[in-house]
C-alpha cells in the first residue's frame, strides 16, 4: 500500500508539473519520503533476517569439525564428515564426539549428555556393556555430546544421519510447524488493516468527487487515507 500511495503521489505531482506553470511540491516530497520510509523497512527487515540467518548458521558451530583417527597405523586428523563405521577415534576432555562410538579404553572418561538425554550430570563412559537400552549404555557415546573428563579410545559404529543426534534432527525436520501464533496474528492484523485502508481511502476519494472536487485532489486524499491507516514501522517493530 505504501508504493501505491508513493507511486499516485509522483504520478499526482506529474500530472500538475504538465497542466500547472508552478506546481506545488507537497506531492513530491510526499511520494519521497513514503519511498524512503518502505525502502528503510525493507533494509531494515533485511537486516534482521540476515542476522537471523548468521545465528543459524552459528549452530554449524556445535557440530565436530575434526577427530584424531587411527588409520594405517598412524595418529591423523581428519574432518568428522570423514569418518567411516570401524574407524578408530580418540577422544580427550574438551572435544565433541564426532560420531556415534563404541568405547574400547576408557580412563575416567565422562560425557555430558545434556544436550540428548537432559542428564544434567556428567556421565561416566567405560568398555563395560550395562544396559539393554543403548542411550543408558556406558559402553555408548553419541555424537554431538561433549567429553568432559578424561579420555578414551573408540570405534565409529554410526556417522552423519545414522547417529542418535542425526536421526533426531531427521524427525525434527520432518515436521511441518505451520505459522507461529504471532505470525497468524501479524497476517490477520494486515489483512484487517489493508481492507480497513483501502475501504476508507476509496469512501473519501468517492465523497470529494461527488462533493466537486477535483479528481487529483481526489486523489490526493485516497494517498493519505492510505497512508493514515498503514503502520509504516510495523515490519521493523516486529
């Protein structure tokens, strides 16, 4: 609605500036500062959804980049997207574990499982097999998970999608969220507006044409009818 009252403002001042000798500039000045209000929402909102973007992308960030690997009987670093099952990996505290393992040498080897299970405390990882369910398994860690204590060495059984984390984030992804309560409530209230806006700019601009008017000047108040009504900081504030 803005670019069409900023749009009927330029085309209104055209209009004069061909049939007046001196024109008033109210309709050009009108027609650039409502280009410069949508233009600076526009940027505005740009910026926000980029910076949204940039925090999404930060997240990458959780994920392993490199794991120390055991491969032809050398020590390598490699890249986590790398790994294959039966790969040997060591682990020390401070490192995210970059694949599903299963550990082979433990020493006071614990992980924080918070970010899968919701244990707030660290647990302890060992070779021992101790339960039937492989999250309460100590002989398991998942991908993801930090090393807090400790160190360990262990063997690659599950990589990328295939790990616990992975198929979470499959089943996650997988579900279609809809519009959020807010974005129902944004989308019902422009809607409202836009008939509102439109209903009362196209009443006037029918009143001052039955009352004389001139029909530029009918115009004009069809422009700031519209205008009036639209709330031009709406996409900023939101």
């Amino acid at each position: 609605l803005l670019w069409l009252g900023a749009i009927l403002c330029f085309v209104a001042y055209t209009i004069q500036a061909l049939t007046l000798e001196e024109p008033p500039d109210d309709n050009l000045y009108l027609g650039i500062v409502l280009t410069t209000v949508v233009v600076i929402t526009g940027v505005f909102s740009y910026y926000q959804e980029s910076k949204s973007s940039s925090i999404m992308e930060s997240f990458a960030n959780l994920v392993p980049q490199y794991a120390l690997c055991l491969r032809d009987g050398e020590k390598v670093t490699i890249k986590a997207e790398e790994l294959v099952v039966g790969d040997i990996v060591e682990i020390k505290f401070g490192d995210r574990i970059p694949a599903d393992i299963r550990v082979l040498e433990a020493r006071s080897f614990k992980v924080d499982n918070s970010s899968l299970t919701g244990e707030s405390e660290p647990q302890a990882r060992s070779p021992e097999f101790t339960h039937e369910n492989p999250l309460e398994t100590k002989n398991l860690a998942f991908f993801s998970t930090n090393a807090v204590e400790g160190t360990c060495k262990g063997c690659v059984i599950n990589c990328g999608d295939f790990t616990v984390m992975g198929r979470i984030a499959g089943l996650a992804s997988g579900l279609d969220t809809g519009d959020t309560p807010i974005a129902k409530e944004i989308h019902h209230f422009i809607n409202l507006i836009t008939g509102v806006a439109v209903f009362l700019g196209v009443t006037f601009f029918v009143i001052a044409f039955i009352l004389g008017y001139h029909w530029l000047d009918a115009v004009i108040f069809l422009i700031g009818i519209i205008v009036a009504n639209v709330p031009e900081g709406l996409l900023a504030t939101v």
